[in-house]
C-alpha cells in the first residue's frame, strides 16, 4: 500500500518521507491484525490528515505565543476535548467537586472572617481592650468590654492621636411597627458612632452627638437599610413615624447606608438608639452609673499619620484618672487595688468589626478551611494523574509536533490551554456546587441561636475566588504533566511502535508517586474523619443528669414588654398553670437559665463554716427555678425537698445545691440540710438555707466539667426576667407547640415566643460544632477516597493495557490466569501499603493539630487508624479488581498481535 505524502514548500523532504513511512507501516500493521485493507488504507489516511493538521497548526505556533497563538490553542484544544468525553467528564466532575467545596467554604468563611466593615477608611478604626485585673462587679463580656462612665470619660479626655471615640451595646428587642410585634436587634449607640464609622443616611439623617446628652432623652432612632426595606417596604414616609420599641414609642428618624448593619456583620443591627435609651432597651438594668459594670465596646478611629502604639499612649494618662475614681467609688483590698492601678489599655484592630458570632464559626472554618484544602489538592493530584495517562496516549502526537519545529514552550502551551478549559468547567459546575454545600453549611450553623445571618447567593468576590481557584488548579495538575509530556524522544516515539504505548519510566514513576500522594490524604482525611466522628459520639453518650425524652422548650422574655418583676413572677405562674392543663402535658415548668444552650450563669458564693483557700474560685451555676422544675427535667432529688408555692417574697429564704456543690463545701447531703449560704455582698451575709439536694446534671453542654450549683426560687428572686417554659409530654413534644403558643396568647397577645424545640434539638444545636466537624469530615473523606479509587483503577487498567503484550505471551506460555490476577491487583494493593505507610504519620500530625476539638478521643486512635487503612484497602482492591479481571480474559493470539 502506498501512502502519499503531504507536500508543502518549505518542509524537510527526508521529513516528509519518514511521516508517510510512518503511516504506511501502520496500515500495513492493522491488516495484519485482521483489519480489511481498505479500512486500514482509510485509517492510515486518516493518521496522515491528523500529522497534516498538525502541521498546519505548527507553521502557526511562534514562541511569542501572540493571542493568535492562543486562540489556535483553544481552538484545538477545545476539539480534543470533545474526542475524549470519557476523560473530560471524570476530570471536570473531580475539579468541580473539589472546587465547588472549596467555594462553599469560602462562601461563610469570607463573611465571617475575612471582610471588612462598610464604612469610610475601616483600616483606622481601632477597638480598645484592657489587660489586668478586673475590680470586680458584673460583666457583660471581658476585656473588650468596659463601664459606662469610662466611656464618657476618656471620650470628654480624647487626644489629638485619635480623631473620634465612640461606644456600642447590642441587645434584642420586641418591635412593632404596626403589623404585629416581632423580634429585632438594637444596637445601643453613642452620639458619635456615625460620624467615627464614616457612616451616612440613605433616608432622613443619622444620630448626632446632641441626640445622645440628655439623660432619657428624645427616643429617636435609625433603621438599618435591609430592616427599613424588609420589613416596612422601603417605604420612605416612615420618617418621623413612631414605632413600639420594648412596648416604648419611638420616632424613626433616618435609615443608614445600604450594606452597613452596624458594628457586628454577622449580626446584623436592625434599629440604632441612643444609649441614653438604655432603660428602653434593657428595662430590666440601666448600669450607666456603675463603675464597676462593664458591657460597652469602646472604639476609636486614629487620627491621620498615628500609630495605634503611638494612640494607645497618649490614652493611658486619663485612662490611669479612670482607674483612680473605679477605685474611689467602690474599695478593693490594697493588693488588688494595687494590681487594678496597673491594668494596660491597648488598641486593637477593628476593621472587620467584632462580636462574639465570629468566636463561634471563627475555629470550624479554619479546620473546614484546611480540610478542603486538602481535598483540592487530592483532586489536582487525582486529575494530574489522568492526565500523565492521556499525555502517554498522545505521545506520538506530540513527537509529531516536535519534529515539525515546535518548541517545549509551544507544546507546553497547548497542554496548560486543556488544563485550563477543564479548570474552567470544574469551577462552572463547582459554582452550583458551591451554592448548595453553602446552603447545606448554613442550615448546619444554629443561626437563629447565635444570631447570625449568612447569604450563599455567589457574588463578585465569590466568583471571583472561585476564577483564581481555577487558574491555580490548572497551573497545579497540568504544570507537571505539561512539563512530561515534552520529555519524550521524537525518534523514539515515531520509530517505535511500543513507545505509543508506553509513559517511559519516568512518567511510570510520576503516575504512581501521584497515586500514592492521594492515597496518603486520603488516610489523612479518614483518619480526620473518624476522629471527628468517635469524638460526636463520645459526646452524646454523656449522661447529662436530665430525661430530656418528650421535653419541649421554648422562651419568652417578658422585659421586652416592660414588665416588672413582679408582673413577671405572676406571668411564670400563671403560665404554668394554663400549661399543665393543655391536653398531652403531663408537668411543666419555669428557669431563668436555659439549659443545655450553652447558656451560663454564676455567682460567687459563701457557705456557713467554710473557709476559702488562697486563689480557691468560689463561682458556682445559679438558675432560679418555679416549683416542679426538677420533676419536669428528671432531675432526682437526693434530700430535702423542692420548691413550694410558699417560697416567695418575704417568706425565708430557701436554696437547693446540687452533689458537687456538696462535696466541694459540706459534709453530706444530709448534714447540708438547714445550712446557710449566700452570695457575695448579700445583707445579712448568709440569708439563704439549704432545703434540698439534687442529682448532677450538665446545665450550659454536655461537655462541661462537673461543677457546683444553686437553685434560687424564682417567685423569691427580686429581677426576675428571661423565663425558659419546660413541658413534659406524653406523647410526641412538638405536638404542644400549637396548645402552648395558644396558651402565651391568651395569656398577653404581645409576648413573642421564640425558641420553641425540643430538649434533644436544642442539644444538637449546643453542640453544632463537634456535629459540623463529624458531618463536614465524612464528606470530605468519602470523596477523597472516590477519587483516590478512581487513581488506583487508572494506574492498573493503564498497566494491563500497556502490558497486554505480555500478558498474551505470559499465557500463552501456560500462565495460570488466576496469577495473571494477582499480578495485576497487586501493583494496586502495594502503591496501597505505600500510601498507607506514608498517610499514618500525616494523620498522626495533623491528630496533633485538632486534639483541642476532640472529646475522649486521643489524637491518634488505633481503631481510627486501623477502620482508614481498611477502608483504603478494600477501595484499593476494588479498583484493582476490574483491570484485573479484563487482564485474565485477554486472547494471546490477539495480544501478540498487538503493537
């Protein structure tokens, strides 16, 4: 048969002889293999029209690499990919995958962690924080938090170092602006805090310094963009229109910039007020005249040119005036007070805001952050792999290229421009990924309980990501195979028929070294996972001292509606009273504290006959209950008695303590009976006795260490507020929602309920973190495995068909095919023990770095290890098992046939 060859002015001629030599020792080859000879003239055409265009493509190529050039690239590149929909479709599926998590990460963690406030030069805003010893008195926060008259203080001292000093508090409040009464969150404000933030109005104006003077002044107040356009319709005539604040008329007199939510973008402010409205917003304390109270966040913005050392400075002089009077007005032992003198002022970086939301998610998304990581990099790994496969199949091709004058930046070009149209795919699909998992994430996030707010809907930074990811991965899986595909000989590759078959050695040893690479994280993964999971169930197996079996829960807050305490005592009773009634509860009750919420509330104590040791902490859990409470909960008392209908006011005052508070400070639960104790600052000193004992049980998780407690009688305690309702039903909970929503609006339609579940959902929500870590690590893990399975199976279907040859020849020289078999599985099962061997230290390391997350779980579990490992290992043999059952069944007469 006689292959013409291309002709075209200019070329080798010798070139040219040998490409039709070429072509036609390949068609004379396919009518030896039992081909018809005119198929195999038209394939041998064929193979010659493909050397032709690429020599056409190759007189294009220069290494300037002009757009031209480009383009002509993504021209081909483009149709080689729709040749091969097999490869394109694994490769875009595990880019989108990898991707896509990665994304949805980065969707929370971007708003949670990374971006900055929406106001005027966020970089010089500064939050003023205290170090040293805390005089002693109520806290509503640390050391980020300071007293009402600091503020005014140190604002009326303001150096010339800082430019505005303003102050904040958020709280939530009942609202009604005429549709009904709802919950929001106020941000308490001083008169300067829009003018330090750089912040305007988009309707009406912002508060002013004079707003903020008057003591109970005029109740103006700010609506935020997103709270005037969700809730009121954008409606601009709400200027100057009165709306119920706490059950308190207040007049609307502007709505801030679109995007600003105030100081804590997690949780966002819907109202801003004064802080001389404090008694509006927190009816039930107003601590602006104590010095020894410390709840508002002071920050400042530096004046142009000035440090935050220099401006931390110039504020310790009236800060030292400040600490004087502290100690003027309430007097501490001369060591402590001595100390006191000593505290330090510094400024620390507020730029993104603050808030307590962001401590939450802050730890999960660092680790969520590195376990996508190392899933994206198992996914470049994986397609890496691949790809050195395919490189291996177009070898000739490439040779082609080379001979024809092209140059390794020109090959090496063409390479990256696939990688980058796979990239580009991945991250397409990736972006629908990312958009669920976010959605997935968030639902996973107890937002209504920490208040936070997160939106999954991509934008320009998301997307954004989500591109520079793409081209990074490109870069990552296709430099090196891009880098190997130019290695190979031109001679070898035209000359030699077995070389189209062949990676070469060294591209042997790169396929496999990827292998192991995925195998290794992907242990690492596992290991993570199962550690993650055995740490969720060690947490759930904790006895929490509670039947919380058939037990709803909700809360209402009765200050939000300006009820005294006294008004609030009587709504407690006689809601429990309508409750018990309601067909289905068998008993109910009332604690100010919820429990198993991650709530916490403690007081320190003094017991009759008891003597503190030096540094001994005498903070001990304080709930004040309605009588019925320890029934209700399953909480057994182990002596004395529970409350009664006649602890109340003016009756003598009565305390219940748990076994711990025992053993800490008495005898026995017996010899505790009829005890005093107190709390600190109580007239007389010990007013309290002890009436009861009960059991131990978890109060803020299931994690906590074994602490004391007391039980207050809430019809007894003075400040009665926040009221968390507990109902014990005989059959399903959640079908009392309905009758106890019922039952608060008879009682006063006004009151917002909020927080209806039940004990046990309340419990998975405390503990969403070790529930995120379990959830988020199996996922991860499970596809990493996918994709190092899909390595494993390339690796070995790869090998039978590059060593067909010898299979043929093995069996035809009596093989057994059960050795055949085992010959093929094996190279699987021992790039398996390599990665094995390699993943146990990686996993061990990075045990080391979660150890802080994980509950009753060592960093490195033997039976951890030992499920990842055999997890491994069976994908292992799975993917080896389907190359290597094909191997047994192939003919030798067609293998030795085979080139």
């Amino acid at each position: 048969m006689r292959i013409w060859p291309f002709r075209r002015p200019g070329v080798d001629p010798d070139l040219e002889r040998e490409l039709a030599a070429h072509a036609e020792l390949e068609g004379e080859d396919q009518i030896e293999a039992g081909r018809n000879p005119v198929e195999a003239h038209h394939a041998a055409r064929r193979d010659l029209g493909n050397v032709t265009q690429i020599k056409e493509s190759v007189y294009e190529m220069n290494p300037l690499a002009t757009a031209e050039s480009w383009l002509k690239d993504l021209h081909y590149a483009t149709r080689s990919m729709g040749r091969n929909p097999g490869f394109v479709a694994v490769a875009v599926l595990s880019l989108a995958l990898g991707i896509g998590a990665a994304t949805a990460i980065f969707t929370i963690a971007d708003q949670a962690l990374l971006r900055l406030l929406p106001v005027k030069q966020p970089s010089q805003l500064k939050l003023l924080k205290w170090d040293g010893q805390f005089i002693g008195g109520s806290t509503r926060g640390w050391k980020d938090n300071s007293s009402y008259p600091m503020f005014r203080e140190i604002e009326q001292a303001k150096p010339d170092t800082l430019s505005g000093i303003a102050a904040r508090f958020q709280e939530t409040v009942a609202v009604d602006g005429g549709s009904g009464v709802h919950r929001a969150s106020a941000e308490l404000v001083s008169g300067g805090y829009f003018q330090v933030l750089g912040v305007s109005a988009a309707l009406g104006r912002t508060l002013l310094p004079e707003d903020d003077e008057e003591r109970d002044g005029e109740p103006w107040v700010v609506l935020s963009y997103n709270y005037w356009k969700n809730q009121f319709g954008a409606d601009p005539s709400i200027l100057n229109q009165t709306v119920l604040v706490n059950a308190y008329p207040v007049t609307v007199i502007g709505v801030a910039q679109p995007g600003f939510v105030g100081f804590e973008t997690l949780s966002p402010a819907d109202l801003f007020v004064p802080l001389q409205m404090n008694p509006v917003v927190n009816p039930s304390w107003d601590h602006r005249d104590r010095r020894d109270s410390i709840w508002l966040n002071i920050f400042a913005r530096l004046a142009p040119d000035v440090e935050a050392q220099t401006a931390a400075a110039s504020l310790m002089i009236p800060y030292a005036s400040v600490l004087r009077r502290d100690l003027e007005a309430h007097v501490r032992p001369a060591d402590r007070a001595e100390r006191y003198m000593k505290n330090t002022l510094e400024l620390t970086d507020a730029s993104k805001g603050m808030g307590t939301a962001r401590e939450f998610v802050a730890t999960p998304l660092h680790i969520l952050l590195a376990m996508v990581g190392v899933l994206l990099l198992i996914t470049c790994v994986n397609v890496a792999s691949l790809l050195v496969i395919r490189s291996g199949k177009r070898e000739k091709e490439i040779a082609v290229r080379c001979s024809l004058g092209a140059s390794r930046f020109d090959v090496m070009r063409l390479v990256l421009m696939e990688c980058l149209l796979l990239s580009a795919a991945g991250a397409a699909v990736g972006l629908l990924v990312a958009r669920f998992g976010a959605e997935v994430l968030v639902r996973m996030i107890p937002a209504d309980r920490l208040g936070l707010v997160f939106e999954t809907s991509p934008d320009w930074r998301i997307l954004t990501f989500a591109a520079v990811l793409a081209v990074l991965t490109a870069l990552l899986f296709g430099l090196w195979p891009a880098l190997q595909a130019t290695r190979s000989s031109s001679a070898t590759a035209l000359k030699s028929e077995a070389a189209s078959l062949s990676l070469g050695q060294a591209q042997t040893r790169l396929r496999r070294t990827l292998v192991v690479a995925q195998v290794a994280l992907s242990l690492m993964l596992l290991a993570i996972a199962g550690l993650f999971g055995k740490s969720l169930q060690r947490v759930f197996d904790v006895d929490s001292g509670l039947n919380v079996e058939h037990l709803l829960s909700f809360a209402i807050n009765p200050f939000e509606h300006r009820y005294t305490p006294e008004q609030t005592r009587r709504l407690a009773v006689d809601l429990q009273r309508r409750l018990v009634l309601l067909p289905g509860v068998q008993s109910a009750s009332v604690a100010g504290v919820p429990l198993l919420a991650g709530a916490n509330a403690q007081n320190t104590i003094k017991v009759e006959g008891y003597e503190r040791k030096d540094g001994e902490s005498m903070q001990a859990g304080a709930n004040q209950v309605l009588p019925g409470f320890f029934s209700t909960l399953g909480i057994d008392m182990v002596a004395g008695r529970d409350f009664n209908e006649r602890d109340v006011l003016g009756a003598p005052k009565v305390l219940i303590v748990n076994e711990t508070f025992v053993e800490r400070f008495l005898d026995s639960p017996v010899g505790a009976l009829g005890r005093r104790a107190g709390t600190f600052g109580d007239e007389p000193p010990l007013p309290y006795e002890i009436v009861g004992v009960v059991k131990d049980h978890k109060g803020v998780d299931l994690t906590e260490d074994r602490l004391p407690r007391t039980y207050w009688p809430l019809l007894q305690h003075e400040n009665a507020g926040h009221l968390a309702f507990y109902l014990r039903a005989r059959g399903e909970p959640q079908a009392l929602a309905g009758g106890a929503l019922k039952a608060v609006g008879d009682t006063d339609p006004a009151l917002a309920v909020f927080r209806m579940k039940t004990v046990e959902r309340q419990i998975e929500e405390t503990h969403y973190i070790e529930q995120l870590f379990a959830r988020m690590s199996a996922t991860f893990s499970a596809l990493a495995t996918l994709l190092a399975g899909i390595g494993l199976y390339g690796v070995a279907a790869f090998s039978v068909a590059r060593r067909t040859r010898e299979i043929g020849v093995r069996i035809a020289l009596g093989a057994q095919r059960s050795n055949i078999f085992k010959l093929v599985l094996r190279e699987a099962l021992v790039l398996a023990v390599v990665g094995v061997a390699i993943g146990v230290p990686l996993a061990l390391a990075t045990g080391k770095l979660i150890e802080a997350q994980l509950y009753g779980v060592p960093p490195m579990d033997t039976e951890v290890s030992v499920v990842a490992a055999a997890v491994l290992f069976g994908t292992s043999a799975v993917a080896g098992y389907l190359p290597a059952r094909r191997a047994t069944r192939i003919s030798p007469v067609t293998a030795l046939r085979c080139e």
